[in-house]
C-alpha cells in the first residue's frame, strides 16, 4: 500500500466495498434476510483487508494534512513513513 496515492486508495476502498455490499444484497435476495456474522464468513480476508485499508488511508491522510500545515517541513515522505500491516 505504501507505494499507492491516496487517490487510488481510495478508489480500491470504494471497489472493496462495493463487493461487499454485492455480496449482502445477493444474499439477501436469496434468502429473504441480512446474512448473520457466520454467514459472512466467507467474505472474512475481505472484510480484514477493507478495514486495514481504511485505517491506512486515515493514517496517511492524517500525515499529510499534519505536513501542510507544517508547511511541508518536516523532510520526510508520508508514503514512505507507514508500512501495511
């Protein structure tokens, strides 16, 4: 993730998200009814990498707004300082 803009982060959130809710509304126009937690287990690596996404986007937007309001002076590169976890 590191090597990404925050554009394309962002972009990759919204298709991630999408899938997910793809997979709750055919579930529910299957069944009739909202899958229970167990039921969206299948979507589990899914689910684990939307949610390390969106806490990496939140830290690299945090950065980089700190940084212009420092003026940019700080000398080091938001996309270099956070590794995925």
């Amino acid at each position: 993730m590191v090597g990404y803009q925050l554009e394309e982060l962002n972009h990759e959130k919204k298709r991630v998200k999408n899938e997910l809710k793809v997979y709750d509304q055919e579930f529910i126009n299957k069944f009739k009814r909202a899958p229970t937690r167990s039921e969206k287990e299948p979507m589990r690596n899914l689910y684990m990498y939307y949610k390390r996404l969106k806490q990496y986007i939140e830290k690299r937007e945090k950065i980089e707004s700190q940084q212009q309001k420092a003026g940019g002076s700080s000398g080091g590169s938001a996309s270099g300082q956070i590794n995925s976890a």
